[in-house]
C-alpha cells in the first residue's frame, strides 16, 4: 500500500467530526511509529544491557 493510500485508508477511519489538529496528530504519531519499527532494522537501537546500565546510574 503507497504512503497515500495509508494516509487516505487513516483518514477515513476517523469520526466525521475530526478536526484538522486530530489529523495532524494522527499522521505524526503514525510517523513516529513507523520510524520506531524501521530503526532496529537500520542498526539504531540501544541495547538492553545499555538501558539497564543507564537507569541504573540515573536511579542512584
């Protein structure tokens, strides 16, 4: 499915009394989520023992 037509297919599962700022904040949030599944795969992540490491230090 084209990035349009995934736009449209969100759009059109939205209540007709949407606002524009509700669209907006739809397409960002699907943005979001789809640069999040793309990440690991592009080598972009933090390993679980760094996140663990990192709390750590900030929780003491």
């Amino acid at each position: 499915m084209s990035t349009k037509e995934e736009v449209i297919k969100l759009i059109k599962e939205l209540p007709e009394n949407v606002t524009l700022d509700d669209i907006m904040r739809e397409l960002y949030v699907r943005k979001k989520i789809d640069k999040g599944i793309k990440e690991p795969d592009a080598g972009k992540f933090v390993s679980h023992e760094v996140v663990k490491e990192k709390l750590g230090k900030w929780l003491n």
